[in-house]
C-alpha cells in the first residue's frame, strides 16, 4: 500500500500541535471523526489560584484547524503568517460557537 506524502506531514503537524498545546498544561482533542474544517479542540486549563498543584478547566475549548506543510506557510508576517482562507473555510469558521 502505498502512502501520500501528505499523510506524513498531516500526522507531524498534528503531533507538534498536540505536543506545544500540552507544555502549559492545556489538554488537546484530536477530531478523530471525519471533518470539514475543525481538526481539533483545546480545553484551556489554569493553575489554581491558591497555589495548589490542584489546575482548574476554565471551560474554554478553542477550536483549531491545523495546517502543516510549506504550501502553508508562503506568506509570512512580523506575528506568524498570513493563510489565504478559501469561503468554506471562513463560514465554517463563522458558524462554530467556539473561538476560532
């Protein structure tokens, strides 16, 4: 069986996300179901505030489309880079009830 190139960079752009949004202790959630825009979830988590090693979920879940690739990243900005979104990709983003 022979395997896309692109899988590989999908699954290294997915393991890299997984893996910065874990350093602050934020908990990642791959959309393992088929998706149309929406490749994950993060739950954000905060220290407590009284100083015990106790962490709080905050109830916040940013949605997140992961790009990987460098056909991804040809416009770089001062901040990160500019990505050309196609209109699928900005309604899809305007209709979640989640941050984008």
């Amino acid at each position: 069986m022979i395997i896309d190139s692109n899988h590989d960079t999908d699954r290294r752009g997915v393991s890299l996300v997984s893996l910065r949004v874990s350093e602050p202790g934020w908990l990642f959630r791959e959309q393992q179901v088929s998706d149309v825009g929406i490749d994950a979830h993060l739950e954000v988590v905060d220290d407590s505030a009284d100083g015990t090693s106790a962490r709080n979920a905050t109830g916040r879940l940013p949605a997140m489309q992961i790009k990987s690739g460098p056909s991804f990243f040809r416009y770089p900005t001062d901040t990160g880079w500019w990505f050309p979104c196609k209109p699928p990709t900005r309604t899809t983003g305007a209709a979640t009830p989640y941050p984008w």
